[in-house]
C-alpha cells in the first residue's frame, strides 16, 4: 500500500460488536443458508434471484464468460425495466403507495403505483411523439421531483437509455455529458428548491445547449414558476406534453444486454467515464441486493435520502426499490430547510422503517446536536443504511444512538457507480457489525484484498481491492470507449476488477475501507477527480498551474484544496482566490469549489517536473511533511505549508 494514512483514525483499536438483534434475526430475509447456498453455486444463486423478475423470453445462459472481460448475463433473455417496476404491481398493489412525496417549501404528493404508472405511460408516449425511439439517448437534468424517476422510467419504458445530471453541475459539466452520448433530448425543469432558493435548470439547459446539436428537444417541468426564456420549436411544457397522451404505453421488449442508462462519474483523467448498465442483470442485482441487505418487508416505509442524479438513487430509489414494490419516501429539498429536524420530522410523518443516508450527512447532523432527533418520534425505524465513504465509528455511534434509538442495526455498504449493486455490507439478520467496517462481501458476490504483485494478502493486511467475479449489475463498458474501460478497471491485475479503493481486513477477515488510492477525491459522498479541478483552475486566463488534493475534513469527508501559480504578473489577492473558486464552481458545480486556494510562486516538483501532490495531502492535512529528496525545489514546500495553514484557516471558516 502508499504510505497514505488510513482516513479511519481509530481502526486499530475498534473493538466493538453488535450481534444482530434476536427479532431481527428470526425473521431476516437474508439467512446463512442462503450465503451458504450462494457460495456453493454463484451462477445458481444469481439464477434464483433474477427469476423473481418477470421476464417477456427466458434467458438460455446465466452468464457468458467468452468475451471476458465484457461479460454478458441472461443472455437472450428479454425484459423491461419499467414494466418490472411498474405493470406487474398493478393488479395486485396498484393502490399501494409507491413513493411519498415532498417538495421543500412543505407541498406533498402520495403517488400510487398505479399513479405512477399511468405517468410513466403518459411521458413515454409523449416522448415517442417528440421522436424519441429504442437507442436514443435522453438527458434528465432535474431536483428530486417525483417526474424524475417518472422520467428514468418512462425512458426505460421506450428502451431509450437515460443519462441523469445532477441538478448541481454546471452548464458546462451538463453539455459535456450530453455531447459524450450525443442525447437528442433534454427533460428539465423551470427552477428546482434548494436551501430556500432556485436553481436556475432550464437556463442552465439553455447554456448548455448552445454547444449541444444532437438534440431536438426538451421537455421542462413546471416547478417554481419562475420565468423561463423558450426556444420554440425545441421546447416544450412537461405538463402539457403529458395532457394529451394515453395512460397506457405498451413496453418495449428489450435484449438483457441492451442498455438501460449511463451514468457519468470521476475518473483520475479529466473527462467523465460514462458507465454502461445494461437491463437484466442489473435489474436482477438491485432488486435483489435491496430486498436483501435491507432486509425487506411488505409493511416497510423505505427512504433512501440521496438524489436520483447518483448511482444510489438509481439502484436504490428507484430500480431496486420499484422493483420489489415497496413504499419509499422522495425528498426534494435540503435537510436543514426549514429547520435542521426536517429529516425527522419526514420520518415521523410516514413512519419511515429504513434510512438509507451518507456519512457526510450524519455528520452534519452530528454537528447540529441531538435536539432535532430527540425531538421526534423515530420509534419506526428500525434499520439503517450508510453508503458513499467510509464511516467513521464516532459517526456510526452517533447513527446508531441518536437515530436508531440504540436497537437499529446499520447496514454499512460498499459499492460504486460502476458496480451497480451493493457489493460488500453486513446482511443485517445475520451479520455482526463493527462501527466503521463495511463487513463481508454479499451472497454471489467475490472480492479480495491483493498487493502490489495482485496476491491476495493475510488478515490483518491491507492492500488493493478487488473483485474476483464478474456480478450481474456490473458495468459492461465506459460509453464508446471499451479501451479505457479495459485499462481502467481490468489491466492492472489481469483477471480481477480493480475497484481503486484501498482495503484492510481484520483478523476475523472484515473488510474495512480506507478511502481512495487514485488520484479521485470523496467530497460528501460525491466522487471529483484532482485533475478536472486542476483543469478548471487553468482554464482561467490569470492561472499557470494547479494542483489539487484531498483534504481530510470533518463534516464532507474530504475538502477540496487547491494550490495555484500566477501567469507571470498577475497579482494575487482575496478577490482573485473568490474569483477562482467561483470559476470552478460555474464550469464544474458548485460541489467542486474549493474551500481553500493557495497562491504560490511554484508547486512543489520532482526532477522530472511531476507535481508532488502527495507532499501537498501532507501539507494539506497539517502532517509531517514526507520525503522531499527527490524534490527539485525543495524551498518551496516550507513557504506553501505555511501559506495553506494561514488559508486552512479562512476557508474553514466560512
Ligand atoms: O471510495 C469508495 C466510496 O465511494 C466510491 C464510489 O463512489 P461512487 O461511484 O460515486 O458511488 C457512491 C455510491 C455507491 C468507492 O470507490 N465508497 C462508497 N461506499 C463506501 C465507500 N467507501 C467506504 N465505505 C462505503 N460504504
């Protein structure tokens, strides 16, 4: 492993257990049979579980292992999505409600399944009407409003893949994404809530457009009413597109292996990786791993708090969840709005059973105090979910006291936008859990820690890791570009899917997930590459050269801290290091802005001209500053540290 320090301070010393409780245990989805079962015969296992799916044709093979590794599973077999989320619910839970609703300004909505179907129908055939056919790709660029998994799922229902862009990026990170896939539509809104303001969406469109020709039309869903500027013959109202079509829109049968979206995530050069999920597999994998690993049951009210526009909302608001046909909760808005015991206040309100949320929000929350929580009911809940970083146990302690109420075990799961799936969490009937540790792989699932020569490493070592079988959600490609999707994930080990993630197991074989070992930050949960802010920096006239690196921070997990040299004569000052982060903030969003910038007169280098960023993490993290021998200016580093102390300072400040 590099000598980076293990972002989880205390894993040495974590000792404590928490045994599944015996209620939970006697009724768990998820039995040691069942992991018994799955380690006996993976193919079978995942077989029996993608059989729960209604399939138009059976499949004729579970797996097809002969173009490794783009693997392929079901082959043959045919499906649709959004019939397996939506139709088949109809008869018998059509009046079940699939999600509550509500928007931050406190409007609320219950949609059935049967609402939602009928929506889904109506924006599909809408969408068929503005032209859109199986294979076309469609932009959703929306807030957490219910026409977003309306849209996901009216895609799917047509076969036409979606590409979901958060509602936080930028005009700029928007077109860059729809050029990728050459979208040939666009589904926004007016403004979306945050914090008490608007985002301005549909001007944000309007932006990225201009350098967009691939498409033809967008669809804009009335939210705030706010003015909209309109470009005729391209755009067109959600509401009335949707009015004057048919609730019913047969579904397109689609290949197992035909697309169902791609989902644009850091990679460690500055161009976004498009990850290519592909129809029953994956399906046969979210619906699986969600009942599983949280443990589902019919009476359940299940809120997963992230956005559609990340791969959990895709798995695990919509996909996984419709799939089973339970009743979930969306949130449009922030959770300090109005008052930070907003998010309580939601559970109390529905009697929400699941929450599944980020350690960064946790400890958010954590910052805020306890009164919030305690000042709601949240008797209902009684299991927890944690994804997106590693936990740290004060964290998970705090989770586990102040919100489950001492009796909720957390189910801490591993996985990313390229696996699609939860891969490594306890299965919480029959896991004991340690605070911080993401446990053991998932039933079907196979991973390892392995070292520098791809070795498997002992318990109690850290290393790599790995995957060491393909799974059915896994990505099958990085969008028109197969060789980078090779080199990427598959070169280094031959053989084995290198997650970029360093790992640790215990002596009892846990794993335990130590953060990144690439050059890609966790900001809240959400995955920036260093090198797309270091682009964004030079991107402005008055910048030279840029490095950025991770640092750790107490509420986002990582910081954003940058380090800059000056074209020659260029002053520096407080107004240029706000006009630098703004600029980061418009071309990429404003979750890349940078809490702190760092002028200098050079960054430090190796002979070769490399950037030290791993001297600059140390500086960054306030920490004995390593070996600078192989610097070639080793001046500098003394002069920056101290400049980074002094902006350390100010930036946390605000
Ligand atoms: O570093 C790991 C971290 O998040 C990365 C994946 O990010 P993304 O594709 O954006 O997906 C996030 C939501 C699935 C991983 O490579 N990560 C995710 N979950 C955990 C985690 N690190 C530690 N523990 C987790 N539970």
């Amino acid at each position: 492993m590099s000598n980076r320090q293990p972002p989880i301070e205390s894993l040495e010393v974590e000792d404590r257990v928490f045994p599944p409780p015996e209620q939970f245990a006697a009724r768990a989805v998820a039995t040691s049979d069942l992991v018994a079962a799955a380690a006996a015969d993976p193919e079978g296992y995942w077989a029996a579980e993608a059989s729960r799916l209604e399939w138009i044709e059976p499949w004729q093979q579970v797996l097809d292992r002969s173009g490794a590794p783009f693997f392929k599973w079901f082959t043959g077999g045919r499906l649709n999505a959004s019939a397996n989320c939506l139709d088949r619910h109809l008869a018998e839970r059509g009046d079940r409600v699939a999600f509550y609703w509500e928007g931050e300004p406190g409007d609320a909505q219950e949609i059935t399944y049967r609402d939602l179907y009928e929506r889904v129908c109506r924006l599909a055939n809408g969408l068929r009407e503005l032209g859109v056919g199986k294979g076309d790709r469609v932009a959703i660029y929306l807030g957490m409003v219910p026409e977003l998994p309306v849209a996901m799922l009216a895609c799917a229902r047509i076969g036409a893949p979606h590409t979901v862009v958060f509602g936080g990026f930028s005009p700029n990170a928007l077109s860059e994404r729809i050029q990728d896939c050459s979208c040939t539509a666009v589904i926004t809104a007016d403004e979306g809530w945050r914090n008490g303001k608007t985002i301005p969406l549909k001007a944000n469109v309007d932006a990225a457009l201009e350098s967009c020709p691939s498409v033809e039309a967008a669809v804009v869903v009335r939210r705030t009413g706010g003015e909209v500027t309109w470009a005729e013959g391209r755009d067109h109202w959600y509401h009335e597109l949707v009015e004057r079509q048919a609730p019913a829109c047969p579904p397109e049968p689609m290949d197992s292996e035909d697309l169902l979206y791609i989902l644009y995530t850091s990679g460690t050069t500055g161009k976004p990786k498009g990850i290519v999920h592909t129809t029953g597999g994956y399906m046969a994998g979210v619906a699986s791993t969600h009942r599983q690993v949280f443990d589902l049951r019919d009476d359940d009210v299940y809120w997963c708090a992230a956005d559609c526009g990340w791969v959990t909302g895709h798995s695990y608001i919509v996909y996984g969840p419709l799939a089973n046909g339970c009743t979930g909760v969306l949130y449009e808005g922030a959770p300090g709005f109005p008052g930070p015991d907003r998010w309580w206040r939601i559970i109390e309100r529905h009697r929400v059973s699941i929450l599944y949320t980020a350690p960064t929000a946790i400890r958010t929350f954590m910052k805020w105090g306890t009164d919030a929580p305690a000042g709601c009911d949240l008797t209902s809940l009684r299991l927890l979910g944690s994804v997106g970083e590693p936990i740290n146990p004060e964290a998970w302690m705090w989770y586990h006291q102040h919100i489950g109420g001492g009796r909720c075990p957390i189910v801490d799961t591993w996985w990313q936008t390229e696996t699609g799936t939860i891969m490594i969490s306890p299965l919480p009937g029959i896991t004991s859990t340690k605070p911080g540790s993401a446990t053991f792989p998932l039933p079907g699932v196979g991973a390892d820690i392995v070292d520098e020569a791809g070795t498997s490493v002992g318990l109690g070592q850290g290393g790599y890791l790995v995957l060491t079988e393909p799974w059915p959600a896994m990505l099958r490609t990085l969008y028109g570009d197969d060789e980078r999707y090779l080199e990427t994930y598959w070169s280094r080990f031959p053989g084995l899917y290198l997650a970029g993630d360093g790992a640790r197991r215990d002596e009892e074989g846990y794993f335990w997930l130590l953060g990144r070992i690439d050059d890609v930050m966790n900001v809240s949960g959400h995955r920036l590459s260093t090198i797309e802010i270091e682009s964004a920096l030079v991107d402005h006239p008055a910048v030279a050269e840029a490095a950025v690196v991770g640092r750790a921070d107490a509420i986002t997990g990582q910081a954003i801290a940058a380090f800059v040299t000056l074209v020659g004569g260029v002053v520096g000052d407080e107004d240029l290091i706000g006009e630098l982060r703004g600029h980061v903030a418009k071309r990429i969003g404003p979750i890349a802005r940078p809490q702190s910038i760092v002028l200098t007169a050079d960054l430090p280098k190796t002979r070769s001209g490399k950037i030290m960023r791993r001297l600059l993490r140390d500086i960054s993290d306030d920490r004995q500053l390593g070996d600078v021998t192989t610097l070639a200016n080793a001046e500098v580093v003394r002069e920056i540290a101290d400049m980074a102390t002094a902006a350390r300072a100010a930036g946390q400040e605000e």
